[in-house]
C-alpha cells in the first residue's frame, strides 16, 4: 500500500502508561490514598467525562481541587499528569522511520494532557504532524467518528492510512473502516510490521 498518514495510539504504544504513578503522586500530592483518587477520578466516571471533552483543563483543576483538596497549581497538576507516560525510545525511532509520510497521534485522553504534552512530553509532541485528541474530537475509539474524524483532518482515504494500537477492539474497528491497523506487541514486532506494510 502506498499510506499517506500513519496514526499512532500514546498509551501503550508511543509511551508506556503507569496509571498507579499519577494516582500515588496524586494521592500524595492531596494526603489522601491512591485508591481514594482512582474513586473519586475513574470509577466516578470523571476520565471517562473529560476524554470525552466535556470539560476544559481549567476545569478538571478546579474538579480536582474539590474533590479531592490538591493544592497546587494547574501546571503542578500536569506535571503530575504526565507522570503516568513514559515515552518508549525505540517506538520513537519508529515514529522517525516513516517519514516524508505524515504522522498523528491518536488517542484518548483529556484537555489537561493535550494542553501539557508540548512542554511537558516535547520528545513525543514534536514527533507528530497533528495531536488528535479524543477530547477535541468528542468520542473515544473505538467508536468510528473517531477514525473516519481522523482520517479527514488529515486529508486522507481509509485506505490511505495506518493505525497502530495496543487493544485489539481498537484495531478491528478501524480495519472494519478500511484502514491498515497494527495489533501493537512491542517496538521490535512493530518494526516488521511497517517494514512488511510500507513500500520500500
């Protein structure tokens, strides 16, 4: 195939994701335990709210501080966000490998993370052509809005596309749109993969 855009997921596959490190930082940060944030945050429903967009950064701030009594900042608190995303080096490089074709992420997260990855995480923003949010594009995959959404900011077909995830659901539904994706296992499994898929 001849792609013109590969779309990458964050969390487990751009950058390995550590809940448990944003909630005892979290935890700490507001003298209370890391079950007590992971109540209050994501079996309230909050995450699942604000990947949705529903709420501004200034916003889940303010949440935050009610709810649970943080003390600091809006940047403190994405500071302590973004501890819960350790950028994978080798997945990177992969990132780099495909060039001239354009690339995104696309994932599902907040307006706090959106707003904090240029400056907080700059080695993973600067890689990409477009950050498309969940948050910004109002659902979460694997519903299709998400992809078809996708593939039209970046000015391309379905079959002009890639998508690399780490949770087959994902995956089955963008193929079901018509779109290359990739059941990420880990960077070296990756590397075949878009080696096999991309013209040489």
């Amino acid at each position: 195939m001849h792609p013109k855009v590969i779309f990458f997921d964050l969390g487990g596959v751009v950058c390995r994701f550590h809940r448990e490190r944003r909630l005892a930082a979290l935890g700490e940060a507001c003298g209370v335990t890391p079950e007590q944030v992971e109540s209050e945050l994501y079996a309230s429903g909050l995450i699942s709210r604000w990947d949705l967009g529903l709420d501004s950064s200034s916003e889940i701030h303010r949440t935050i501080q009610k709810e649970l009594g943080f003390p600091g900042n809006i940047r403190a608190l994405q500071e302590i966000w973004c501890r819960a995303f350790d950028p994978d080096p080798e997945v990177l490089m992969l990132v780099d490998s495909v060039r001239p074709l354009r690339t995104a992420l696309l994932t599902d997260n907040d307006p706090l993370l959106l707003d904090a990855l240029p400056d907080l995480l700059p080695q993973v923003a600067s890689r990409f052509d477009a950050l498309l949010f969940s948050c910004r594009l109002g659902s979460t995959k694997p519903e299709p809005t998400v992809f078809t959404q996708a593939v039209d900011i970046m000015s391309a077909a379905p079959g002009e596309a890639v998508f690399i995830d780490d949770r087959a659901d994902n995956v089955a539904a963008a193929r079901e749109l018509g779109i290359a994706a990739i059941h990420f296992r880990d960077a070296s499994a990756l590397g075949a993969d878009l080696a096999a898929l991309l013209p040489r």
